[in-house]
C-alpha cells in the first residue's frame, strides 16, 4: 500500500512538471535573444524531470542515486530560491515554494517506497558481476 502511495505522489509530481512545461513556452516566444537558451534549458528540464519522476513512480528501487539526485535538486533550488527571495527576486518566491512542496513529497515517497532500496541491489549486482567475471579469468 505505502509504494502504491508513493507512486500516486511520484506521478502528481511528474503531472506538475508536465503541467510547467507547458506553461513554460510563453517564457521561451517572449524572452529577449540573451535569455531564449536559459529559459529553453528550463523548459527542457521540466521534461526531463517529468520523466525522472515517472521512472522513480514505477520503480522505485532501480535506479542507484537517482532519488538522491532528484531530492538534492529540489532541496538546493527550494533553499537558494528563498535566499534570493532577500533580494526581491523576481519569482523566487513562487520557485522557492513550489520546490520546497516537491522536496517534500519526493522523500516521502522515497520512504514510503524505500528507494534507498536500490543501494543494496546495485552492490548485489556488482558482486554477481565480479563473480562471473572472475569465472572468465
């Protein structure tokens, strides 16, 4: 039930970045020529990120360091944006909060379907590994 969970948290997240990139293209037509790369580079990674997220709701302990990843991300951007929002960046805010809501629902889920997992099958895999590889020598 808890990995059920986890997945419907995991998949609202990925919905959210769906739902930011699409929101996204009106930054991309009206940024000035100095900033179109930036926000494309955005607007790219909300993509990404929707993937990554439904990858993780899927399976949650396949991929070694990914949640890590993904929380430091969210993390990083919901603290950096509530430092700027000193200097009255424009959005930071938004950014800071809507970051800080995923952070914490992506280690729910990471909890709830024990991604941390997915350290001890990647250690299981190696050691298969190496012993086969030594059958080989």
């Amino acid at each position: 039930m808890a990995v059920k969970i986890a997945r419907w948290i995991m998949l609202f997240c990925a919905l959210s970045a769906i739902v930011a990139f699409i929101s996204g293209f009106e930054n991309v037509v009206t940024a000035s020529i100095n900033h179109k790369i930036v926000e494309l580079w955005r607007l790219l990674g909300f993509i990404v990120f929707a993937g990554i997220l439904t990858l993780l709701a899927f399976n949650p302990t396949r991929y070694t360091g990914i949640w890590e990843l993904v929380i430091f991300h969210k993390l990083g951007m919901a603290v950096f944006a509530l430092v700027l929002v000193r200097d009255n960046a424009e959005g930071a805010g938004f950014i800071g909060l809507i970051d800080g809501i995923l952070a914490i629902l992506i280690i729910i889920s990471y909890f709830l379907s024990k991604g941390y997992a997915s350290w001890g099958s990647s250690r299981k895999g190696r050691t298969t590994q190496v012993k086969s590889n030594q059958t080989f020598l």
